[in-house]
C-alpha cells in the first residue's frame, strides 16, 4: 500500500490491508441499495471502495486527518453517493444528523474507541438514528464490552453497552490484516438498538452510577452506595442488594434499576 505521510498514532492509524478480512467485514451488514452507512475514519478508503461495491444508497464518510480526507475526495471523485466529511467523529455524533437508519462502519482509532461507542449509547433520543454499529475493537475491549456480571472482567462499558443495545461478537482480526501491525489483535462487534425496558429521563444518570460504583472494584459498594442516596438503606433493600458486594457481583438489570431511583432521588 502506498501511502502519503507517516501513520499517525495519535489519530490510531493502523489500516486495513488484507482484503478477505474487508469483504467479511462487509458481508455482516448486508448492504443493499436501501441502506445509508456511515464509516468512522474512512483512511485511504479501503474499507470505503467495498462498502461502495454493495451499491448502498449513500455514505458519509467521516475523516478527520486533513490530508487523508483529501485524499477520500479525489479517490471517489467519480462516485456520487459518497459525502466526505473532514471533521471529528465525536463532533459529528453530537452536533450533525445525517438521517435515520444508517448502518455505522468504522475500524475506530483506537484511542477513542471506548468514547466513541459509549456516546452513541448515551444518545438523548431513543431508538437512535442507527440500525446497526459494526465496529472493531482492540480485542480487550471487546472483551470488556462482553463481561458478564459475577466474573472478574465485568465492567461499567459492559453494563453501559447492554442498556441499549444487543451485542453480537462476530470474528476476531489478526494483527496481520493491519498496516502498520498493531500490538494486539481486534474484534469485529456488531450491536443493534433495543427497545429497551429501563427508560431514563437522562443516559447520564447511568453513566453516573456506574461511574460512582465502579470506582474501586476490589472494595465493597457501601460507602460508594451512600454516595449516591445518603445513607438510605431502604434502597438497597427494595432492591435485594448486599451492601458487601463488589461491583462485579450486581446484575446488569440491576445497575438500571439502581439508576432509576438514583434519578427520581434527584428531583
Ligand atoms: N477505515 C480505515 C482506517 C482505519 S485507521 C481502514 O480500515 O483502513 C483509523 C482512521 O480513523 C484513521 O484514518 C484516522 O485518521 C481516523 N481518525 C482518528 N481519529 C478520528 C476522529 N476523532 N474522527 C474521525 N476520524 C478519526
């Protein structure tokens, strides 16, 4: 692969180089001409000119290194479906609606990939205007995003991810398919919005308590609990929780549970 400038770390450049890995990637989406996509760090379009091929009916293309988006430009001159945007993914999630249903590509730089997922799950609006994120992760955090309670590895991204959204763990990546090669190899995700039962007037209430609760994941929640509700304990108890237990040991029905009283407390 030829390239223009020197990977950039700070922007998480690793690109995809192995093409059977792009057309598996794409095949998990199965694009038609009805669908909108969007990918999160187009790069030299690798992963771009295959979407493309499965004549989807538009792209938004995000880019935020200046050189490669104009790079993006001229590479799909000729294509009319596709809009570049030079801009930060972050910004374009909070500011920007590009429309509805749109299928979200992105082998995310990897520095922000936590911040990119969770603000796309604490959106204000629910459903979303996503109908699918197909998103590649270092495979630890992906792990992480698929921890189940009562185990070691279970974690706020967990509980914040399935709030919102079904997961579904698709193939691992070798570090191999990547220019230049990462440290570690990646994990092909893909989530899909849920109606979901435990509607909070606002998302940050969520990220709040799990925050608070997951602050030290080797003591026992109580003095974390009392943080949150003072020192009512008829809390805990309507909702059958050890005040002893670590963080890792609730329920993630719980930690929704939890939020919706930590938000009627406030009013
Ligand atoms: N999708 C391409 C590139 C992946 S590398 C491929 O698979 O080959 C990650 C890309 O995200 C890089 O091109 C990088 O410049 C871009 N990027 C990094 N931070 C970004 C941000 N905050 N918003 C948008 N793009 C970003």
């Amino acid at each position: 692969m030829k390239l223009l400038q020197k990977p950039k770390k700070s922007l998480g450049q690793n690109f995809l180089i192995d093409k059977n890995i792009i057309r598996k990637i794409i095949e998990v989406a199965n694009i038609d001409k009805s669908k909108t996509v969007m990918e999160i760090g187009a790069g030299y379009g690798n992963l771009t000119s295959e979407i493309i091929s499965a004549n989807p009916k538009k792209i938004f293309a995000i880019e935020k290194d200046n050189n490669l988006s104009s790079f993006l430009e001229n590479k799909f001159n000729n294509y009319k479906n596709i809009k570049i945007i030079n801009d930060d993914i972050l910004r374009v999630i909070g500011k920007k609606k590009l429309g509805n249903n749109i299928v979200v590509f992105g082998n995310l730089p990897y520095n922000i990939s936590t911040q990119v997922l969770t603000s796309l799950i604490l959106l204000k609006k629910w459903p979303p205007w996503y109908q699918t994120l197909i998103l590649m992760f270092q495979k630890e955090v992906a792990d992480r995003i698929l921890a189940h309670a009562n185990t070691k590895q279970f974690n706020r991204l967990a509980v914040l991810s399935n709030w919102r959204l079904r997961i579904e763990k698709h193939f691992d990546i070798s570090k191999n398919c990547f220019f230049p090669k990462p440290k570690i190899s990646s994990t092909l995700l893909s989530f899909k919005p849920k109606k979901n039962n435990f509607n909070l007037k606002n998302p940050k209430h969520l990220e709040d308590v799990t925050r608070i609760l997951f602050s030290n994941k080797r003591k026992m929640i109580n003095k974390n609990f009392n943080k949150l509700f003072g020192m009512n304990k008829s809390i805990a108890k309507r909702l059958n929780i050890n005040l002893r237990a670590r963080p890792e040991e609730l329920s993630n029905e719980t930690y929704y549970k939890i939020a919706t009283l930590y938000e009627k407390s406030l009013d």
